[in-house]
C-alpha cells in the first residue's frame, strides 16, 4: 500500500498553490478510502467549482455519497452529466448502482445495455440484464396445441436485441431488427423458435444462457434440427473451455488466497496511516497556538 501521507501533502501543496488544478480528484479518493467523508466531499465540491466537467470529480463525489448512502444526491450529482459519459464505464458503473438502489429499475437496465455497448463482456452488466430476462421468460405448459401470433413472436427479445446510448424519442421509435420468421409449420404443436436471445447471450459470452435456453426449446420441439445442432456445438465448446481453463482456474484461486492473506496487514496499516495523519493535525495545530 502506497504512503498516503506523503501523497496527502504532495497533492495539498499543489493545490494551495493552485486552487483550479485537477490534483483534488485523487486528494479527495484518498480521504475517501481512509474513512474521512467529510473532508472527502469538502475537496471535491472545492474543485468542482473550477473543474465541473471533470469525470473524476463527478465520480468520486458521487462514490462518496453512495458509501454513505445518500442515493438521491449520488444521483443528482451524475444525471446531468449521463449523455456525455456514454464512453466512461467508471461513471456507467457506479450510476447503474445508484438507480437501482432508488429502484430506477427501467434507468438502470438502459444504463447496463449502454455499458455492454461499450465493454461487450462487462459480468455486472451480463447478470443485471440476465435477471430481467428471466422474468420475461415464462415457462410454457399447456395440454392443447400451441400456437403463436407472428406480429407478436419477439416482443420478449426485442429490447435486448438493441443496444442505444439515446433514449428513445417519443415522436419516433427506434425498432430493433426482427429476426426473419420461417414459413409456418403444418405441425401446430411445434411452435417456432427465435434465436435472436441464444445469439444476444453468444455475443457476451453467456454460452450456459445460451444452452439453457436452447434446451428449453428442445423440450417444446423436440423435432427441431437447427436448436439441435447449436446445442451441441455449444456443449462440445464449453467441455473444451472447461478442460482447458483448469489451471487458469487454479492460479485465479492462488490469487485470491494471497489477497485474502494481505486483508488484515493492509487494514491495520489503513488505520495507522489514518492515526498517524491525525496526530499530524493535533501537533499542527498545537504549534499554531503556541506560536500565537
């Protein structure tokens, strides 16, 4: 762990010299991971003030007050600034977070499908989207033959198949590309698949989402080749990736043990690093009074 202390000093001699330089954003962080909020929030509402299109400032204000859980104003901190951050996974991130716990449901999911747009195999974003789409997906049980309406066959898919940085204007909707429908079946208990969904979980690498979902089908129709085939090229890939990532498997698990172990050193130098800075305020203070 780096000496926050001589960073401390280094960055708040910069900005005494000058008020307007950017070094408060990394000021700021350090008192936030050392606990100290108020001061925290202080810097960066200081620097802000000269800086307030800085994506750092923007972003660790907002950190802080989500620590403290203070949603509302996390929130009111970055909504404005949304739309020119369509590339920032740092402020996508962290505001994705903050509208999901204001139960800005439908804010969030937009935000998650702008940060796969950027970062395709982002596992927050995947999983956030994924709980959505397991909720519009219903089981389908019925002892009559099934069939579907045509016009209506993608509507579960449809949002996830675009991905868009805009929001949608209300006087022109942007549609998703629909995938083309095969010819109707004479066969009215074998439902016609869509594998617009396999393909969305393909493209960020969701191949056990794509499998399941694939099986799913095949319980419906199990007549049906083409679900059949992608079902088991997608098995026989996973049996590979998973044969071959064992050691990447074990050393990720050595990693882990070794971070694990450092947990307690590190926090025991946090608080001595805290202590240390405020037995340096104490004796500042001290000699200005004693010099007074």
């Amino acid at each position: 762990m780096s000496d926050y202390s001589n960073l401390i000093d280094k960055y708040s001699t910069k900005l005494n010299e000058d008020p307007a330089s950017k070094v408060f954003a990394p000021l700021g962080e350090i008192y936030r991971k050392l606990g100290m909020y108020d001061r925290a929030i202080s810097i960066y509402e200081s620097g802000l003030k000269y800086n307030p299109e800085y994506s750092l400032g923007q972003v660790g204000i907002a950190q802080c007050l989500y620590d403290l859980e203070q949603y509302q104003r996390a929130y009111n901190v970055l909504k404005p600034y949304y739309k020119t951050s369509g590339d920032n996974l740092k402020f996508l991130r962290l505001f994705a977070k903050i509208c999901d716990k204001l139960n800005l449901l439908e804010e969030a999911l937009n935000i998650y499908k702008a940060i796969l747009f950027v970062s395709p195999k982002d596992l927050e974003a995947i999983n956030y989207i994924n709980e959505f789409e397991d909720k519009a997906l219903s089981p389908i049980s019925s002892e009559e033959p099934i069939s579907f309406d045509v016009d209506q066959l993608d509507d579960g898919v449809k949002g996830w198949s675009q991905l868009s940085l805009v929001e949608k204007n209300e006087e022109q909707e942007v549609l998703a590309p629909v995938e083309t429908i095969p010819e109707k079946s004479n066969d009215l208990t074998a439902p016609v698949f869509s594998h617009t969904l396999v393909d969305l979980y393909l493209k960020q690498g969701a191949k056990d989402k794509a499998i399941d979902l694939l099986e799913k089908a095949i319980e419906i129709n199990p007549a049906d080749k083409k679900v059949i085939s992608r079902l088991t090229e997608l098995r026989a890939e996973v049996e590979d990736e998973r044969s071959s990532g064992h050691e990447d498997l074990m050393a990720a698990f050595d990693r882990r043990a070794s971070q694990i172990n450092k947990t307690e050193e590190d926090h025991l130098e946090q608080v001595t690093m805290a202590f240390d800075l405020f037995m340096k305020q104490i004796n500042l203070r001290r000699d200005a009074v004693l010099n007074s």
